[in-house]
C-alpha cells in the first residue's frame, strides 16, 4: 500500500511539473509555426512591390519619359520603394502611396520621384494611375532640370 501511495505522489509531482513547463514553454518559446501566427502573408512584402514595378518598368520608363521632352533615359533606385499611409490630419489618414526615386540621363546627382496611389496598404500599384511628386532636379535637388 506505501509503494501506491509513493508512486501516486510521483505521478502527481511529475504531472505538474510537465504542466508549469509546458505552460512557461508555450509562453516563452517560439515554435516553428509562430511565423503563420504573426506574419500577414496578404500584405506585399518590399520586395514582392519591387518585383511587381521591375515588371513594369518599361511602362513607368515611358510615362516619365513623356513628362519632359529632355528625358532620354530613367534610371531607377529600387531601394527607395517605401508604402506609407498618407496623412491628412484625420485618424484615418488619407490613403496609401507607394512610392519610388529614380536618376535620369545618366546624370549621378539627378533626381525625381513618382509616387502611385494605392487601394489599400495590401494591394499593387496601378500602373495607369501615377503621378510625379517630386520634380526633375539636378545638384542634389538644388536646381531644377531645365
């Protein structure tokens, strides 16, 4: 009868001690499914935006081409591609933008700035709706590129 009553005591004392581990486990711990509770796969990552404006270039190339007669070449910086919500004051904001900085006609210290409105902060630029935001500048952005 002693041998049940020692080995009911061991079941009990190693039971909660496999419960109090487990519960601090799971709180601090990170498990190889934690990714699939805390990452929004709907959102575009930068990257994803990056390949998805690559894919267009030759459109976005055109249009800024279009924009001033002086432009002969578009030289994008794809490192500068940002979303950001649009403020205007309100809690809600205004929207969403995507934009990007380019160089243009081989000049290094050249600079402009497209930006496109976007639905929504998980949704891909529409590549018939942007506008510049910045103008054509040169020396850094000190003068305008005339």
């Amino acid at each position: 009868m002693d041998k049940k009553k020692i080995s009911r005591k061991w079941i009990l004392v190693i039971s909660i001690l496999l419960l109090i581990g487990g519960i601090t486990a799971m709180t601090q711990l990170k498990t190889p499914f934690d990714i699939f509770l805390t990452k929004d796969f709907t959102t575009p990552s930068k990257n994803d935006q990056i390949a998805y404006l690559k894919k267009h270039e030759k459109e976005m190339t055109e249009a800024v081409e279009g924009w001033n007669s002086k432009i002969k070449s578009v030289q994008w910086q794809w490192d500068t591609v940002e979303v950001q919500e649009i403020g205007n004051g309100t809690p809600q904001g205004a929207g969403w933008i995507l934009t990007i900085d380019g160089k243009f006609n081989e000049i290094e210290d050249s600079n402009f700035q497209i930006g496109f409105e976007l639905e929504n902060r998980k949704s891909f630029p529409n590549m018939n709706d942007f506008y510049q935001m910045q103008d054509f500048t040169i020396d850094e952005g000190a003068k305008p590129y005339e």
